[in-house]
C-alpha cells in the first residue's frame, strides 16, 4: 500500500514538472494578436523553433539556418521576430481561437510557452429606458429597463433628498452572446452598461432629471388634455350655435 502511494505520488510529481502554466488571451474580432515566449529561448544547433496550434499546425518555423519559414494559410498575416521569437498576428477571426504552443522541437518537444487565445465579437449598443416615475415629497421611485438587442434587465430605485439605493428588480445577468450586462448607481447616474472580455459600451441617464422630469411632463400632458377638451367644447358649441340659427331662420 505504501509503494502504491509513493508511486502515485512520483507520478503526480513529475505530471506537474512536465505541465506549463496556459495564460488565456481575449482578442476583439478584426484586431491582432501579439504573443512573446517571455523567457530565454535556446535552440539546440539541430533543432527549430515553432509557434503551433491546437497541437497540430504550424504557423511559423524557423530551422537551425535562421531563415523564418510561414506556413501557407498565414502567410500575409503574421510577423515573426526572430530576436524575441515573438508572434504577431493581424486581423483575426473567429477560426483563429485556439491554444497557441512556443515550442522547440527535435528529438522530443520542448513547449516553451501555451496560451489559449479566445476572439470575440464587440458588445453591442445599449439602451436606458425609463419606464415609471413616482414623485412624492419625501422620495422619488423610479423603474428602468437596461437592454441590449438580445437581452434585458428591470429595476427599481429610490431615492430621497440625500441618497438613492437600488431596491429590486435584477441588477445583473449574462446575456445569449456571453457578455455582461448590468444597471447600477454612480453618484447622480443610472449607468446601464454591455461588456465583455474586450469591449463595453453604456447608457446613462441623470437621476435629478428623472426626478424632477416626472412632475413636469405629467403636468404638460395635463395641460394638452384641458387645452384639448376645451378646444373640442368650442367646436362642437360653434356647430350647435350654427345648426339652431339656421333653423331659426327657417
């Protein structure tokens, strides 16, 4: 039992020594992609560095006679420095996402350096409505929508002469595309903002406009409706007036 463990543990151990920490990268669709090996790189005389992906394709070698070697799908894309064996490649895609290898090779595989690079597209734009305002004296209740063209969140503030606090209603969620979409307070602002690992755009609106908006636009609609309804009651009086005289004359 006790050789078991040891084993076990030998096993573990070297397991560990032999795996190298993956750093993921988050790249905005159209952008590029730069990655450095960010240690000393030594090439034994017979063996090549090379950048692979997903285990399986090269994008860059370069042989023991130092001459940079692009692999076809890549060439016009990618820059290569044979000094800081550094890669850079522009304008990515979502094919482009994968895990990324600094390796040397020869007799056996030398990784160097791993990462797993993830493309996304920009979030996209994000609207603040308003629908409700309570007034009272004492306090001001507002409920907001926060909305992106595939998702949504409610919710309800209120605020009194010194404070506003976020009282119900969801002040976070994921969306179908994987962003983050989110209202919030910040200092005098409602702030309804769409982000993701490489982009964010947001909406904001005023909390002492809102509050101090509800009243007035109440009392305008009011106005049109009595300036209306006044309006109507001259018109129909004027046509009652003229129907009774002409029947008057008759």
């Amino acid at each position: 039992m006790m050789f078991t463990f040891v084993m076990l543990g030998l096993l573990l151990c070297k397991e560990l020594a032999g795996s190298s920490a993956v750093t993921t990268v988050f790249v905005q669709k159209g952008k590029n992609l730069h990655l450095d090996v960010n240690k000393p790189v030594v090439i034994p005389e017979s063996d090549e560095f090379r950048w692979r992906v997903n285990d399986i394709y090269n994008v860059v070698r370069l042989p023991p006679d130092n001459k940079t070697k692009i692999v076809d799908p890549y060439k016009g894309r990618v820059e290569f420095s044979v000094q800081s064996h550094s890669l850079l490649l522009k304008n990515v895609q979502h094919s482009d996402s994968g895990d990324y290898t600094a390796v040397i090779s020869g007799d056996k595989n030398q990784p160097l350096t791993e990462y797993k690079v993830i493309i996304q597209d920009p979030v996209s734009p994000v609207q603040l409505s308003v629908n409700s305002v309570s007034n009272s004296t004492e306090s001001c209740n507002l409920t907001v929508t926060c909305s992106t063209e595939d998702s949504l969140i409610n919710s309800t503030f209120r605020c009194d002469k010194q404070t506003c606090n976020q009282e119900g209603g969801e002040q976070s969620k994921n969306t179908i595309s994987g962003s983050s979409l989110r209202v919030y307070l910040f200092n005098d602002f409602i702030i309804c903002n769409h982000s993701n690992q490489v982009s964010w755009t947001r909406d904001m609106k005023e909390i002492r406009h809102l509050c101090t908006a509800g009243p007035q636009s109440i009392s305008l609609c009011l106005v049109k409706t009595v300036v209306f309804s006044v309006g109507l009651i001259i018109m129909v009086s004027a046509v009652i007036s003229v129907h009774l005289m002409e029947r008057l004359k008759k």
